[in-house]
C-alpha cells in the first residue's frame, strides 16, 4: 500500500506534475519536497502557527480572492481562475455543509492548486482533464500545511500511542480524527488503525471506514463491547473481529482496542500498543 503511494508521485506519470517539480526545484525533482518547501515558506511568510495556521491569510497570499459558500453541493470545493494569468486571482467555492475540519483541509487543499496554475499556467490555465497525481500531492500539500511534519514528529514523540493522545493531536491541529490518523501513518510515527463505526437504524454498529488498513467488512464478535463502549467515557480492551466472505468461511482478527464515541460514531483505535490501562490513577477506562 505505501509502495503504491510512493510510486503513485512519480512525476514522469503526470507532464503536468513533471513540469511544475521541475521549474520550481529542478529536472529530476521529488514533487513532493517541492510541494512542501513551497507550503513551508508559505507557512512563514503568513505566520502559521500549529493552533492557527492563517489559512484565509495564506488564501489571500496565494491570489484567492473570492469565496463562495454553497449550500447545496455535492462536492468540498473548487477553485476556479478568475482570468487567464496567475495575477488576476481564484475564486474558491467552498461547501459550508461540511464539519469546519473538514473545510480547512479543503482550503489546504485548493491552496496547493494554486501553486500548479502558478508554475504550469499553459496546462492549467486551458481546459484540462483532473490528474490524479497533482490531487493527491494537493492531499499531501493540504495535511502538510495543516499538520507539518517537523512539528508533528515532535508532538507525537511526547505521547503514547493511544485514543486520548490521538484526539489532542487533533484538537492541536484542528484536523479531523481521520486525517490526524492518515497523516500519523503516512509519516510512520504510529502503526495502530482505527474503525470508525456507526449506527445503523436499528441501532447495530456497522464499520463505516478503516484508516490505515483495507475496509473489509468487520463485524464485532460480542455486540456488548461496542454498546458498552457507546456509553462509557473511554473503553479499552481485546476482543476480536469477524466477517464472512462467503458463507461457512469466517475471517478472525485479534484486536486490543481503546474506543471513544465521538458525535454519531464510535471510533476505535487498535493496534499491539493502543490498549494498555492508562497510567494516570483515577482512569475511568475499563479493561476487560
Ligand atoms: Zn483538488
């Protein structure tokens, strides 16, 4: 999976990519480095901090000059040229339906964009087909500027790889649970996954996504936990998952788990080190 990733960035699969890595670095030019020393000296130039990153000062620096919120919309953004050069400005079009974190990394993201029409106006600038690499270097783009590598390293490496630890990195950060995850394993400080679960209407927990890991369609082997989980401040413990790929053949996985109900879902962290009983006395956790 990072092999794909990793291999997914080469610049040689995009002319658009190639172009900008090599007139903003040079031929041969690792477009990621490039993406982030741009996002890096953009961050100084407005004065990002890790609690406020300045994003609508960095829109304004990177000539976004309009916004528009949409109500009803099916997509997160979209940024448009408002002429035919750099100069003349974007305008971003940002969906306000959307959880604020999940907007900002939106705004990171278009951010990024900009950065392709600057440097690679002859294809941006005329009508063109979405490439998929320069949206997910504009992902890599979005979660360094939210979520620096240098800074989070350091954070990171002063806290335990658990539930607790995971939502302070992302109230630090004002990112979503999902990205502060992705982001903890793309730089690989942490290895634990996390299930969010929700409910169905009858009120059973369905795996709505995996972070870190292939979704499959895990069921819990003993309903409890997830209902006890629902109700307790912190839960931790093992037990272990299961699902049939086809009838008379189950799939098992052993987890240690450490869950928190966050709004609508249930969010589960698992791996060999996420489990172990809090070291602070008076944990409301219960191990089992
Ligand atoms: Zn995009």
């Amino acid at each position: 999976m990072e092999t794909a990733v990793a291999n997914s960035f080469k610049a040689a699969d995009s002319r658009l990519v190639n172009l900008f890595s090599e007139r903003a670095e040079g031929a041969g030019a690792d477009p990621r480095k490039c993406l982030k020393r741009l996002i890096s000296e953009l961050r100084r130039h407005v004065g990002s901090t890790e609690k406020n990153p300045q994003l609508e000062k960095a829109q304004a620096e990177r000539k976004i000059l309009q916004i528009d919120y949409k109500v009803h919309w099916d997509r997160d953004g979209a940024l448009e040229p408002l002429g035919n050069l750099f100069e003349q400005g974007f305008k971003l079009s940002l969906n306000s339906r959307v959880p604020v974190t999940r907007m900002r990394f939106t705004q990171a993201h278009e951010v990024c964009h900009t950065f392709f029409y600057q440097y690679v106006p002859e294809i941006k600038f005329r009508p063109h087909r979405e490439d998929a690499i320069e949206e997910r270097l504009c992902n890599f783009g979005a979660a360094e500027f939210l979520m620096p590598e240098h800074s989070l390293r350091r954070r990171s490496s002063q806290v335990a790889e658990s539930m607790e630890s995971l939502l302070g990195l992302v109230a630090t950060y004002g990112v979503s649970a999902d990205a502060m995850m992705s982001r903890l394993r793309e730089l690989r400080l942490w290895k634990s996954v996390l299930h969010v679960w929700c409910r169905d209407k009858t009120g059973q927990f369905v795996l709505n996504r995996v972070i870190g890991e292939k979704t499959l369609p895990w069921k819990w082997s003993d309903e409890k936990i997830p209902e006890r989980a629902w109700m307790s401040p912190e839960y931790r413990g093992s037990t272990y998952l299961q699902y049939e790929p086809e009838r008379g053949f189950r799939h098992f996985k052993s987890i240690s788990f450490d869950a928190r109900r966050q709004g609508g879902a249930l969010l589960v962290l698992s791996g060999a080190n996420v489990a172990a009983p809090a070291k602070r006395s008076g944990s409301r956790g219960r191990l089992f």
